[in-house]
C-alpha cells in the first residue's frame, strides 16, 4: 500500500492530535464542571435547608412530631429532594421523608464543609449516590441576624438542637452532565472537523508547489529542461522561494547546455575543420613523397644514361677495340664528353639541393644590375659567334639591386645557353634590362623592380609546355635530339630568382622564337626615382 | 642465308651508336632508331629478329612499342629486351606486363650483350 503523501499524513496527525486534546479538555472541563454543579447544588440545597431551618425553628423546638413530618415532606416535595430527615443530636430521627434503604456514607470524609453545613457523599442499597447536606440547627435560628445568632448561641452555648440532613440523587447532577457532553460532543466534533479541513486546505496550497517540484525535477532528470513550475511562483514564503529557485536553477542548467552544445558544435567543427587540414596535409605529404620517388627515379636514369655510353665503349675498346684509329678516337671522345655530362649533372644537381635546402651560402651586395648580365652575355659572345647568332645587349638605364651577382650572372647564363642551343644558326638572340616603377599598380611586393628579358628567334615552346619548363629534368616534347643539358638548369634559376624574391616567366609562340624574363626587386634607394625608366610595361606573369 | 638482322631503339646516340657497333662486330646486321614511331616503322619494314627497346623515350615508350610488337600476329615472334634506366621493382614487372622477353638495365657490359646475342640468334653460346 503506497505511503500517504504529506497532506493526508498531516490531516491524520492533526485530526489525532485535535481529538486527543478534545478528550482531554473535555474530560477537564466535565470535572470542572461537575466541581460547579455540585457546589451550586449544595448551596442551593443548603439555602433552602437554612431557610426552612429558619423557618420552622420554632416547630423544631417544640419537636411536635407529626407536624414536623409534614413539613419536612412539604419541604422535600417542594425543593425536589431525594430525602430530608431531621435527627437529634443523639441520632434519633424526628422526622424524615421516605429514606433509601441502607444509606451509608461512602467515606468517613466529609466530601466538602460550608459555613454551615457538612456535605457528605452517601450511597444507599441500590447503589445510588447522595450528596448529603447536613445543615445543624441551632438555637440561633430564630430569626434574628445572624450576627445576633451567633451571639445568642454563644450566649445559650451554641448548642445544636437538630440536624437536618437533605438528600440529593446525584443521579439527576449526573444526567446534567451527560446532557451537556452529548450537545457538545457534535459540535465540538464538528469545530474540529471544520478546523482539520481548514488546515487540509491550507497545506495543499503548500503542498502542491511543492509536488510540482517533485514533477518538474523528474522531467528535468529526463532531459526537458523547458520545464517551469507555475503553482507556487508568486508565493511570498519559503516554498515560493524553492519554487522561484528551482526554476531559475533549471534555466540555468538550460543555459548551459545551451552553451555546452554551442561549445561542442564549435569543438566539432574545429575538430572536422583540423581533420580537413591534416588530411590535405596527409595528400601534400603523399604528393610529396611520391615526387620524391620520381626524382630519385628520374636523377637515376639521368645518371646511368652517360654511364651507359662510357662503361659501352670503355669496354668495347678494352675487349675489341675497333681497327680504324679514328673510330677509336671518336669512342674516347664519347666517353670523355660524357664523363663531362656526368660532372655537370652532379654538379647542377649538388647545386639545386643546396638552395633548396638552405647550404648554399647566398653573397648579396648593392649593385647595378647591369653588371651581372654584361658579364653572362660577354662569356657567351664566343658560342653565339659560333653558331652564327648576333647576341644584343640593350641596357640603358642603370638599376641598384641588392643581389648575389654570381648568381644572377648563373642565371643569365642559363637562360643564355638554352637560348643559344634552341636558336638557328642565323639567328638572333636579344637581352635586354629594364627598370620598373609603376605608379599606382603593384607588380611585385614592393612595387618596384628590375626587369631582365633573354629572347631568341628559335622554334619556340608549345603552350601545353610553359608551365612545365622550370620542372626538374623536364626536356619538352619537341627537344632536339641528343641536347647535352641536364634538364636543371631552368630549376636552379627558377629557385635563385625566387630566393631574391623576384619572378621567372617564359612567353612563347610556337614558330616566333620565345622570350624568357625574370625579375629582381629594386634596392630601396631614395634618389634613384628620377633617373628609372617610367615605362608602364606590363609582363606576362605566371 | 641472310644475317640476323638486330633493331636498336634509344634516344641516346652513344648507345645507339655503341650497340650497333657491337652488333656489326658480332656479324649481325645493325639497325638504329632515335625515338618509337621510327622504330616501329623500321620494324614493319624490315623484319628484324631481335629489338633492343629503350624504356624512357619522349613519344612513344619502349613499353608501349613493346606491346604493339607483341600484339600484331607479324611481328609477334620477334624477340624483345627492354633496356632501362630506371632499376625499380616496378618496371621490371611492367616490362614483363608489357610482353618483352627480357630485361637489361643500363649500364649494360658490352661482353654479356655479345654473348647473349650469339645464344638468341645462333641458337648456341
């Protein structure tokens, strides 16, 4: 069986608690009550007795017997008392109405003493209780004061003549009583009743906050955390408070898992967002790894092929050397021009990695950048000659850069030789320097440069190869055979022109010759601005 | 009866140059190409008995060449060795996808060529 909520357990206690105090003020006051009726009772009879003492004195004086009888009836008749006799001071009774058979007093103790009189309890055969009142007649009940009662008593010895002793049946005391308890008891029970719902009423109002609360918490531990407790909201005392608090408490806990999930939407997104970069990451390092395989695959195909021409020969010339001694010329000259390819490799590739990783140690100076180049184009002057190409030189204006000269110098001598070797004979092969300071638009990141261009009149570069010209190793679709470069050598100038922070371009169409440019940002020198060319030249740019 | 005849194909004019001359000394007869389309035209042409492929050549390749040899019912017979640079697991495997019957990388010996040429062609070391 489910426990009693709160309220039924109060109105349980309460009803208890009311009836217990009910019984016990009842029974207190029945005792109160029966101390007044008796003693309104006694006094009552004990004036009546006085006033008939008083009255009839003088008959009791004269002890006439049967007049006594009669008065004494009258008497008992008219004050409705159980009995009344008038005895003697021996005991002998000298007149008496019908008395209960067997009247005893119950105790030896007088149940209570007035003025006058003695009150006794007495129980007769039949078990009745009597209040007895005996009153004495005395000498001084003749009708003078009392004051000249007493002083006749005093005077005649205060002696008694008789005692009259008045009966009441208590019964009839007992029966007011009763009808009192059975009047009251209703209402009584009722006022009690009244005050139990009452109080019922009272504490379900406190209550069903309360249980509301109870609910509300439940609701909350499931994970609604939208509920609010309205009964009780408004109230002024504690448990408005609790309800007050409780709902706070709850919007908070809202808000933080408002929060919570804000944060942990963020969390994931920074953790989808970091997996993202790891992955593009991890696809750069496979890309990475991959060209890495294919250089080492390609540099060891770089390597054996002239190692393949001189270990050919070397051994066909050590086993079966050929008759013809200028055959065997012509096979140690290959094997002479390919160890040179070999070294050349070796050192190009030596160079490329210690740019690429930093070894190489850079010399940078403030220089006209003319130098550099008028040195590359006089060294190559021989070869053009050579081959019948005119090589031009056009550099008008000087430019302060802050360069490595050799390096630079490796780089116009780079872009010199392949020009030299992809040009006819007859052609001609064009350099030119540039100073640029454009006003408005930036080319480069500091808006200011030198521009150095290498174009040749030889069959050019197919669009689909531009982009892949700088590439390690890259020799073109269209190479002519049996070209002795090392394919590095626009890789190098490509990273030398870089780490100067300049560019490298090619522009090219098919059958009119290429032109390859690069550029070097110009040395922050303030009065240089008058004397640079203002050309608004636009180049191409990768 | 006619010499064997030997087909060389290499963008290299050394190797071109030291293989033919090694095959003209062993007595066969020696054919060069620069690059695949003309080796493939040699092939059709003249009938060679043996090829010696290059694998990395601009154009076509030496693995591509070697399938087209070896998927024509005339020239299906003709034995094939891919010569290469490059000596990674995977080219061999490929070399061998590709149909060639035999795979030598570079640098080769000279003497281990002339006796491999005598025990294809003659049928005897």
């Amino acid at each position: 069986m489910r426990r009693p909520g709160i309220v039924a357990t109060f109105a349980i206690s309460s009803a208890a608690i009311l009836f217990v105090l009910g019984i016990a003020v009842t029974a207190y006051s029945l005792m109160q009550i029966r101390s007044v009726l008796y003693d309104e009772a006694q006094r009552r009879v004990e004036a009546q007795a006085l006033n008939w003492i008083e009255a009839n004195t003088p008959q009791i004086v004269l002890a006439n017997a049967d007049v006594l009888s009669r008065l004494i009836a009258d008497f008992a008749a008219r004050e409705r008392l159980a009995y009344a006799l008038l005895e003697d001071p021996a005991g002998r009774v000298l007149a008496q109405t019908t008395v209960p058979a067997d009247l005893r007093s119950e105790s030896s103790d007088i149940v209570a003493t007035t003025a006058r009189s003695r009150v006794y309890g007495m129980m007769a055969a039949d078990g009745v209780h009597y209040l007895e009142v005996a009153t004495p007649v005395s000498a001084s009940g003749t009708g003078m004061s009392r004051d000249l009662s007493s002083m006749f008593s005093i005077v005649s010895g205060g002696q008694s003549l008789a005692t009259l002793r008045v009966g009441i049946d208590t019964r009839e005391l007992e029966g007011r009583l009763r009808a009192l308890v059975w009047t009251n008891a209703p209402l009584y029970s009722g006022l009690v009743l009244l005050a139990v719902v009452i109080q019922v009423v009272l504490m379900r109002r406190l209550v069903r906050p309360i249980a509301a609360i109870g609910r509300a918490a439940r609701s909350v531990a499931a994970g609604d955390l939208s509920t609010a407790v309205a009964p009780g909201a408004t109230l002024e005392n504690e448990v408005g408070e609790l309800v007050r608090n409780f709902n706070d408490m709850v919007a908070r806990l809202e808000e933080n898992r408002t929060d919570m999930q804000a944060l942990h939407a963020g969390l994931e997104h920074k953790v989808w967002e970091r997996t993202a970069q790891l992955e593009a990451l991890n696809a750069k390092l496979v890309e990475a790894d991959r060209l890495k395989s294919e250089f080492l695959s390609t540099v060891s195909h770089e390597f054996r092929t002239p190692l393949t021409s001189i270990k050919a020969f070397a051994e066909i010339l050590l086993d079966a050397p050929p008759e013809d001694r200028q055959q065997r010329q012509r096979f140690l000259g290959i094997i002479d021009s390919e160890s040179d390819r070999l070294t050349r490799l070796l050192s190009d590739l030596l160079d490329l990695a210690k740019i690429e990783s930093g070894f190489l140690e850079w010399r940078f100076a403030e220089i006209d950048v003319r130098e550099p180049v008028q040195q590359a184009v006089a060294a190559m002057m021989a070869s053009a000659r050579a081959k019948d190409i005119s090589l031009e030189l056009s550099a008008p204006v000087s430019c302060q850069v802050r360069v490595d000269g050799d390096r630079i110098q490796q780089v116009v001598n780079n872009l010199l030789s392949n020009a030299l070797k992809f040009c006819p004979e007859g052609g001609r092969v064009s350099v030119s320097v540039e100073c640029f300071e454009p006003r408005g638009r930036t080319c480069t990141a500091d808006g200011s440069y030198a521009r150095v261009s290498v174009s040749d009149t030889g069959s050019g570069i197919p669009q689909a190869d531009l982009p892949r010209i700088f590439d390690r190793f890259f020799r073109g679709s269209n190479v002519a055979r049996g070209v002795k470069g090392t394919g590095l050598g626009l890789a190098i100038s490509r990273e030398i022109v870089l780490r100067h922070g300049g560019e490298i371009w090619a522009e090219s169409e098919p059958g009119r010759g290429s032109v390859f440019r690069f550029t070097v940002p110009l040395a922050a020198v303030k009065d240089n601005a008058a004397t640079a060319n203002v050309s608004e030249e636009w180049g191409h740019h990768e | 009866m006619s010499r064997k005849r030997v087909l060389i194909c290499d963008d290299e004019p050394a190797i071109c140059e030291s293989v033919s001359f090694i095959v003209d000394q062993e007595g066969y007869e020696a054919v060069t190409a620069e690059d695949g389309d003309e080796g493939l035209r040699l092939i059709r042409t003249s009938a060679p008995d043996l090829v010696l492929l290059d694998v990395m050549m601009p154009g076509m390749t030496g693995f591509e060449l070697c399938r087209e040899i070896k998927s024509h019912e005339a020239t299906r017979d003709i034995y094939v060795i891919l010569l290469t640079a490059a000596g990674q697991e995977r080219d061999r495997t490929d070399g061998y996808a590709s149909g060639a019957d035999e795979y030598m990388t570079k640098p080769f010996s000279p003497r281990m060529l002339r006796q491999r040429l005598h025990e294809l062609l003659d049928g005897s070391p």
